[in-house]
C-alpha cells in the first residue's frame, strides 16, 4: 500500500506520543547577515520527530534564509543549529564566528535532510527517474539496481507512475514538483523543508502539491513548510510560526496564531492574506 511505501522510506512507524517529544530540529539564538544587512536576528525554533511547522511571513522576513541555514546550504554567524543530533557541525572560531567543521555537505547528507524549492530545481537533462536515483546513488551509494525500485515506488506515491522516463521539460509544473517531492524522499529524510513549494505553479496544479504534502505529513514526516497557503496550514500543521523582521513573532497552533493572533504584525499579514 502507499503508506507503506511511504513508512518504509520514513524508516520508522508514523510517530507516536513518545517518539514525538524527541525535538530534531534545535535552533537558538540563530543570527545571520549579509554584508550590513542583519537578515536573522536571533532566530528560536524546537521542532518535533513527526511534527508538521508552517512558516508564515512577509517577503524579505528572512524565512528562505531560515530554512537555508537548517539545510547548511549557508553558515551562521551567531548560535547553534541542531539537526537529527548531528550538531550541525560548527565551531566557534576566535573572534566568536562559527565556522562548518566538516564541508556543510557533508553535515547536509549526515542529518538526512532534504529541501523542496519553489522553482523544482530538477536536473533538466536527466528523465524524472533519473532525477530520483542521482542522490541516492552518487551520495548515498545505493546500489542503482535498489536505487531504481526506490525511485519507481516513489514516483508511483507522488502520482507519477507513468512518467518516469519523461524529461521535465515534458512534465507540468505540478508535475515537476511532484518528481522533486520523489527526489527529495529519495534519501529517507529525517526532515524535509519546502520553500514555497506551490508559489510558482499555476492554480490549478496547486491542490495536487498540497495533497503529496498532506500525504507525507499523515506518514508522519518532520516538516517545515514556508507557503502561503493559509488552508494547508490551518488543516495540515501542528503548529504556525509567523516570522518577520529575522525573528519570530508568534507561534502556535494554527487556531492560535491564524484565529486568535496575538500581534497587530500577524494580524495585518493575515488580513492581507485573506
Ligand atoms: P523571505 O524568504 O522571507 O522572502 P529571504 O530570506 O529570501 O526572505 O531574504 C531576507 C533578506 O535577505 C532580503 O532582504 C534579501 O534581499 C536578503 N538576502 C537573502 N539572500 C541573500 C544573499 N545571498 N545575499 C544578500 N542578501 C540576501
Ligand atoms: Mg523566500
């Protein structure tokens, strides 16, 4: 069945109450600028094996950022990050900057996390199966024959069965997304982030997005999500975070911060979004 598929790939049973309370996702005190420009400005954040945390913002609030730094494609420069235990790897140099000890890479590919970007991000030349297997066999060195079975069986989850040898050019947006999702789920993660998974889509290809989504977080996979999609957030996460200015203003549960929002910031977003 799908979701055996899908708890295989997770590599455990959907969570449980135990299991849930086990954060893996550990962020204090987070700051990161550009140049001048203070981008992150102490940025809390715990998140939960299993949980479901939708980031909400104003554009420039610096939420792409955030999850960059969760998925070490960029160094910090004040406080810790923590992903599935792997102490992100980085020390403090003197002077007091953190520096990644081993490559960010490295500490990418040891926490098992994997990132879902607005604009796919796919491999042009490379067929949707092949797009699925490139990591698990050049990082992971699966074996390509297992490799391949994997790849098949996820691409069948995301809807994508009769595709799989179609180059994205031929596919639809919301077909190419469904093939990163694949991608993505390709190296069993512990954590999956998505950056404004459906902002580059069509209307009418978004509901088929939100509902792989909706799938993996059912499965019970550890996901950060940046999206405007109010609903998804309202029905589909354990917990919203609204963000602006490089820090977190709110958090709560969806009927918390998106129905009873205790700052006039969050609420003028809101009303915005509505
Ligand atoms: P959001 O995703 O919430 O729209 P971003 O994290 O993309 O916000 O951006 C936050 C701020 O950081 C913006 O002002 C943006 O211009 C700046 N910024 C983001 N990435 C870079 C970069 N690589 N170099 C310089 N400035 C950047
Ligand atoms: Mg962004």
């Amino acid at each position: 069945s799908s979701r055996g598929t899908l708890a295989e790939v997770l590599g455990r049973a959907p969570s449980d109450g135990a299991r849930s309370s086990e954060p893996l996702i550990v962020c204090r005190n987070v700051h990161k600028q550009y140049g001048a420009q203070k981008v992150l400005c102490g940025i809390d954040l715990t998140v939960k094996r299993g949980e479901v945390v939708v980031l909400l913002g104003p554009s420039g609030s610096g939420k792409s950022t955030f999850l960059r730094t969760i998925n070490h494609l960029d160094t910090i420069d004040w406080g810790e990050i923590t992903v599935a235990g792997q102490h992100i790897g980085y020390q403090r140099i003197p002077g007091g900057q953190l520096k990644p000890t081993g490559g960010l890479a490295q500490a990418r590919a040891a926490a098992r996390i994997s990132m879902v970007f607005q604009h796919f991000n796919l491999f042009n030349h490379m067929t949707a199966l092949e797009n699925v297997i490139e990591a698990p066999i050049r990082v992971f060195k699966m074996d390509p024959v297992e490799a391949r079975q994997l790849g098949l069986r996820l691409l069948d989850e995301v809807g994508l069965q009769n595709h799989v040898n179609h180059l994205p050019h031929r596919l639809s947006g919301g077909q190419q997304q469904r093939v990163a999702i694949a991608r993505a789920l390709a190296i069993s993660p512990r954590v999956m982030l998505f950056d404004e998974p459906t902002s580059a889509l069509d209307p009418e290809l978004v509901g088929e997005v939100l509902a792989v989504m909706r799938k993996l977080a059912d499965a019970g996979m550890t996901m950060v999500v940046v999206t405007h999609e109010i609903r998804f957030a309202r029905e589909v996460a354990d917990r919203v975070v609204f963000m602006d200015g490089g820090l977190v203003v709110e958090a709560g549960t969806p009927a918390e911060v998106l129905d009873n929002p205790q700052h006039e910031r969050t609420r003028r977003f809101l009303r915005i979004m509505e």
